[in-house]
C-alpha cells in the first residue's frame, strides 16, 4: 500500500519503465482521449496511456495537430485521469505551450500535473530542448522525449515524411538521443524513422525508447487508438496496424439502428415501461379516447 491508501504494487511508474527495458519486456503504450477508451486500455494492461495532441485530428477533426489548446487537453486529461488506475499517465504538451520559454513550459507542465493528474509530460523535439527540459525535470515534474517526424515541426519538415535517413541526419537524431538520454527524460518516442537507425538509438541509450513507424527493436511500441480501433477516414499510413475495424461495426449499428427506428420495430414492448396493472386500468378510464366514450 502507498502512503496515500491506494494500491501502488502494480502501478506503472517511470522506473517501471526503465526495469522493463533491463529484463528486455517490451513496453505498450496507446493514446486515449475519454473516458471509456482509457479504461479499456488500462483495464487491457497497456503499461503507458498518452493523453497525445492527436486528439487534434482523430477527435476534435482539425487538420493537424497545431491548433489544439491547453484548454482542450486539460478537458480531456481529465476524462482520462478518472479512468486509468495502473498505467502511467503522459499528457502531451500542445503546441504552443511550451515554445514561448521555459517559464511558461514549466507552468504548463504544472497544470497538467495539479488540473490533469498527468504523471509525466511529452514534448516533442531534440537537442534544442535540452535546457527547457531540465527546468521542468527541475519541477520534479518526469519528462518524455519525442523525435523523428515530430509532428508539430509539419510545415518545417515540409510534410510527414519519414526522418533520419540520410548519414547527417542519422547523426543529428543520435546526438538528440543521447542528449535526451543525459538530460535525464524517463522514455523516448521515435517517430517515422527507419528501423536500423531506431535499433542504434535503442541500443545506445538507457533510456527506454517507444516506437511509432521506428521498427519492432525499440523498447516498447505505441499507436493512437483511433489507427489501432479502425476509426480513421483515410488510408493509415505503412506503420498501422488495425487490429480491428471498430468504424465499421459502428456505422453497421448505426444504420441498424435508423432502420429498426423508421420500421417502427425499435423500441419494442420489452424495451417500453408500463403503469402497474392498478394504475393501468385507472389510466385507460382517464385517457383522452375514453374520455371521449363517455360523452
Ligand atoms: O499525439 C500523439 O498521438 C503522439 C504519438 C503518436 C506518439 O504524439
């Protein structure tokens, strides 16, 4: 038992993580947005929950992940919060909430952890973010790193496209790595590079490194639920796999649905309340047909 009461013999902390990438137990982790999809993943097992700004695209539809608001993560930490009981909790830091300096990165992390119940924080981006990175290790607040295609770089990058490929490249991603691994960050997501360069940073850091489109040799794997569930409306890119087509059992249910509706099969008698019998007789007296009948 902790000092607070809870049960923490098995929940997921950053030193968790670090214990699995020494006994070589991958690490799972999947985002989630609400309520109901943090519990089923939390209840399912996976080790680490990303509150990520994702939830820009796959929940709010804007057309990337920049816009999304402090405001708007913080509505959905909390769903989150009040679903998972052992997985670490990580809430992405959107953009802009931690470009403007390190004070305001430092305050926003604060939020996450007091107003969210986050654990940790994610910030994306390399060797540039080393010293904003400490101050906010210096508010004791754990700090998960993100490289490779970082999607909030989008218009630097010149789209999504896959990173670290040519030899330069190579080496700026080790140098970030490394620098990560020193400055302290309690895991690392590679994102959208090519799996042998993945394998090298794997190999090379202490640090546990979570795959995204990085190859089967990082230290644990994460997809966004809505790739992994089947509830996108494009084509997923190489690196999804669906395990299952959630959208189309729902769009099946929902047609099932309008058609039991409009045939006038939903709801049926089983689904209706009734009076008890006594009131049901009185009420059958009292309606407007039989008061009709007695005039
Ligand atoms: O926001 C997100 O979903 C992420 C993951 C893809 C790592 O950052």
């Amino acid at each position: 038992m902790s000092v607070t009461g809870g049960d923490s013999r098995h929940r997921i902390s950053v030193q968790s993580l670090r214990e699995k990438k020494c006994k070589r137990e991958p690490i799972v982790s999947l985002t989630a947005y609400d309520y109901a999809t943090a519990r089923l993943a939390d209840e399912a097992g996976v080790d680490f929950i990303l509150v990520g700004d994702s939830l820009a695209q796959v929940v709010l539809g804007y057309e990337n992940t920049l816009p999304v608001t402090m405001e708007e993560m913080l509505h959905h930490m909390r769903a989150v919060r009040r679903a998972v009981h052992r997985a670490l909790l990580v809430a992405d830091m959107p953009f802009g909430s931690y470009h403007c300096g390190k004070r305001q990165a430092v305050e926003n992390a604060v939020r996450f952890v007091k107003d969210g119940g986050a654990e940790a924080v994610k910030i994306e981006g390399g060797a540039s973010r080393i010293a904003l990175i400490r101050q906010i290790l210096d508010a004791e607040i754990p700090v998960v790193g993100h490289i490779g295609l970082t999607p909030q770089s989008v218009h630097r990058m010149g789209g999504y496209k896959v990173q670290g490929k040519t030899a330069a490249a190579i080496d700026a991603l080790l140098a970030s790595a490394v620098a990560l691994d020193r400055a302290g960050v309690s895991a690392l997501v590679l994102e959208g590079i090519p799996r042998e360069v993945a394998a090298r940073i794997s190999g090379e850091v202490a640090t546990p490194t979570i795959g995204i489109g990085a190859g089967p040799e990082c230290d644990g794997q994460i997809l966004v639920f809505h790739d992994l569930a089947g509830l996108t409306f494009h084509a997923p890119p190489k690196f999804v796999r669906r395990f299952c087509n959630a959208g189309e059992l729902i769009s099946e249910a929902i047609r099932s649905y309008c058609d039991e509706v409009r045939g006038g099969g939903f709801p049926s008698d089983a689904e209706s309340y009734h009076l008890p019998r006594e009131a049901g007789r009185a009420n059958a007296e009292t309606t407007p047909a039989a008061a009709a009948s007695r005039k």
